[in-house]
C-alpha cells in the first residue's frame, strides 16, 4: 500500500501550476524552433521571434507566458491501493488539488479567470474550481497531468456526432474546418486534440486527453491514427492561415488523435483546439 | 509594409494613412477593456450616461491582464481574442473612438464601421504577453475594478508594437495572408 500526502499534492500543484505558467516545455520549445524553420512569411517569422522571445522573457521574469494562464484542468490517475494521508486540514484529495491552484495562482500572480455562474458571470476570485478528471486504475501509481487552458482556443473547439458512413475521410473534412473556422482567433500556431469514437461526452474528453500527449507532435502508437495526423497536420498547414493568421505556412504545431470503441450506429468527433502557449506539465508522486 | 511612430490621442487624418499590413508602435495612453466593462460601457451609452472614459480620438486595447508583481506596473498583458466586442464596437466608432487592440477578425459590421467612422482595427501578438508587458509603463484602473482583470485600465505605453489587420478602406490583413499562402 503506498501513502501519499495530501500536503505533498497540494504543494506540488502549487508549484507545478506557476511553472507551466512561466516556462514551455522542452517539447514544446523544440517543435516550435523546428516550425519556425519551415515557415516562410516574413510576417509569421516574426511571429515566431516573439513566441521565443516571450517564452524566455516569461521564464526569468516569473511572469505568465500568457496573460490568460487559463483554467487549472487536472487528469488525475489514481491507483486502486493507493492510501491518501489526510493531514493539515485537508480532508481529500479534491481538497488539496483546488488548495494547490487557489495558492498556486495567488503566489505565482497569475490570472483568476473563473466565474461563479455562466450567466451571472461573478469572478471566484481565486481561479477554483480546478477542473478535475479522475482516473481510478489498479496498482499503486499516482500520476497527475496539469494543462493550463485559456479561453480563446477553448472556444474554437467543436463536437459532431456523424454518421459512422462518412468515414475517415469525414472526420478529417471535420478537423480541418474547424481549424479553418478558428482561423486567426486561437492564437495559431495551435496544437489539434482530436477525439474520435467513445460517445458524445467521452469523445470530448479523448480531444482534450489527445492534447496532454508528451513530447509534442510524437504520434498515436496505431499507424493508421499516426498516419491520420500526419495528412491532417498538413492538410491544416494548407490552409496558408498561419502564425496569428497574419498568412503562412505552419498553422499548427501538431496535431494529436486518440481513439475509442463506440456504438454500432455512432461516430462521434471531437476537436480540442489548443494556442501555442502549450502549456502541460505531468508529475507522479 | 509602413511603420509608423504615433502618439495618443489620434487624429482622422491620421488614421487615413494606416493600412492593412502595416506596422504601429504607440506612444502614450491606450484604454483597457474586455467582455464586461463593454457590456456596462454600451449600457450607460443606451441609458444615454455618460461614460467613465473619453473614447474620443482613444484606442481601446482588449486585454485583461495578470496581476502586476510588486514594483511592476502590469503582470503579463497580451491581447484577447476581439470578436466577442464585435457588437460593441460600432457604438464605440460613433462616439469617436479610434482604434481597437486585440487578435483575430472581425465581422463585417466592424469593419463597415471602421470605413464610416474612420478607425482602424490592430492586432498585437496573441500568447506574448510577457514580452508585450514591456511596452507598458504604468497602469491605473480607473473604472469597474469590482471586475479584477476585466476593470477598465488606462494604461501608458512606450512604443505598443502593433500590426494594422483592418483598415478604413476595407484592407484586411487576415485574408491577404490566408489568401497568399493557402494551398489546394
């Protein structure tokens, strides 16, 4: 039986939840470097310039990498014998994630981007709820993977339930118009989350999952699913919409798909829309 | 693709020479404003109150900033995505506002009021907020701070880098570019 302390999660959100604001990724670095290679617009060259320059600015300063340091979405695996340790006032494990992102954004001075109600619009004020997904597997791990997600590509996002006779070729049409409608509002070069099969909820949450694939750009372990994402990064990369949608050639940074069983009469899509400012980081404890 | 050094607050003429494509960096004052503080500026301007901030001749610089470190004047302060302040915007030409900040399109309505009340639409990078914070110099909220990051903000700028996306004779950025590069 492993014991993990509550005090040990919430201290390690803290810290993990500014550090993913502050400082891309050595994955997420790399691809970017590697695209600003390929790109050929004056305009998204500069574009890139400055991604760069921000992110090292972003890292010495402590300062957000984006001011939108985004919802505190957490995916959470937690294994069958694992013993939770209550301790310091924190009565379960839900407790100590939020106690985690309400210190974590407050310390780090990052941006508290919650309302209370949808249509009342009230500010939480502390940037909680985090947005929790829990995992129950068997053995003793605890994995946690932490993306901060900012409004603006969120909302570019997309949900479609198809016929399962429109086939792959549907699906992909699918994927590129969305990207396509995005256009310059989610802050391209994007990172594509695209969950197919499951059903209408679960295919939404294999898009987001689809996003959290480290390195960045690796592909689905399936070839026909890594073939898929490679026609697609290219068939986006077409669309000339590029960095910022100023016009060029790297619209995405990679484009990651993850698949489900479904029903016999479903075939569900979904499309997670991710900003350049990819910002994900894992911890296990 | 110009360049052009200017000051705040700007004149018709002024505007007249900005194009689609061209680059801005701004001195002086920009206004700061997002979803909420549009919902209660176009409120006050239905009521026919008056408004907390003079637009005339003012840009308006859609972001909602972190919270500034102590000795900083701002925290990070990159632009929001503009077309959720589509349907305020034209309210804001008429009463002499000259420019909107922010990233992605906007709709045709926008971009016909760009041409009938002489404004133009810029874009600063989306997602460099660190880096931007640099042109920033000081910060006052100067209405709704009730609102947190989504107050109204008067904020001193020091050669604000920005792109022309829209201008008053129909140039749009976006779709030049899109256009240039797209491949069938």
């Amino acid at each position: 039986m492993k014991v993990i302390s509550l005090a040990q999660v919430r201290d390690t959100i803290k810290d993990l939840v500014q550090k993913a604001n502050f400082e891309l990724q050595d994955d997420v670095l790399e691809v970017i470097k590697e695209m600003e290679k390929k790109e050929e617009s004056p305009a998204g060259k500069e574009v890139f310039k400055q991604i760069l320059e921000n992110s090292r600015i972003a890292k010495e300063e402590k300062l957000g990498l984006c001011q939108d340091t985004g919802l505190a979405v957490f995916f959470v695996e937690i294994g069958e014998d694992v013993e939770l340790k209550k301790e310091n006032g924190l009565g379960s494990l839900k407790e100590a994630i939020t106690e985690g992102t309400r210190t974590g954004y407050e310390e780090g001075y990052l941006r508290k981007s919650v309302v209370e109600d949808p249509i009342r619009r009230k500010n939480t004020g502390d940037n909680t709820p985090a947005y929790i997904h829990w995992e129950l597997v068997p053995g003793d791990s605890f994995k946690v993977t932490f993306i901060a997600k900012g409004g603006g590509a969120e909302n570019m996002s997309a949900v479609r339930m198809f016929a399962p006779a429109a086939g792959m070729e549907g699906i992909e049409d699918f994927v590129v118009e969305t990207a396509d409608k995005g256009g310059s509002n989610p802050c391209p070069p994007i990172v594509v989350g695209v969950g197919v099969g499951g059903n209408f909820e679960y295919s939404a949450l294999l898009a987001k999952k689809a996003l959290l694939r480290r390195p960045l750009g690796s592909h689905n372990s399936d070839p026909f699913y890594a073939d898929m994402e490679k026609r697609l990064l290219e068939r986006i990369n077409d669309l000339g919409i590029g960095p910022q949608g100023m016009g060029g050639r790297i619209t995405a940074l990679a484009v990651h798909v993850e698949s489900f069983p479904c029903h016999i009469a479903s075939m569900p899509a979904a499309v997670n829309i991710q900003c350049h400012s990819h910002r994900v980081m894992n911890f296990e404890l | 693709m110009a360049e052009h050094r200017i000051e705040t607050p700007v004149s018709d003429e002024l505007i007249t020479n900005l194009r689609a494509g061209d680059k801005v960096f701004i001195t002086g004052y920009l206004y700061t404003g997002r979803d909420s503080a549009h919902k209660k500026l176009i409120d006050l301007v239905n009521e026919g109150k008056e408004l907390p901030i003079d637009v005339k001749g003012q840009f308006i610089y859609y972001v909602g900033p972190t919270p500034a470190r102590p000795g900083k004047p701002i925290g990070s302060a990159g632009p929001t995505t503009s077309y959720r302040m589509d349907s305020f915007a034209p309210t804001l030409h008429a009463l002499g506002l000259k420019g909107t900040i922010g990233k992605g399109s906007r709709n045709e309505e926008v971009k016909e009021s760009l041409k009938k009340y002489k404004a133009v639409y810029l874009a600063a990078v989306g997602g460099a907020g660190a880096l931007i914070s640099k042109s920033i110099e000081g910060a006052e909220v100067i209405a709704y701070s009730e609102l947190g990051p989504e107050a109204i903000r008067k904020v001193e700028v020091k050669d604000f880098p920005c792109i022309v996306i829209n201008d008053m004779y129909g140039g749009d950025l976006y779709e030049e570019g899109k256009k240039q590069y797209k491949r069938d």
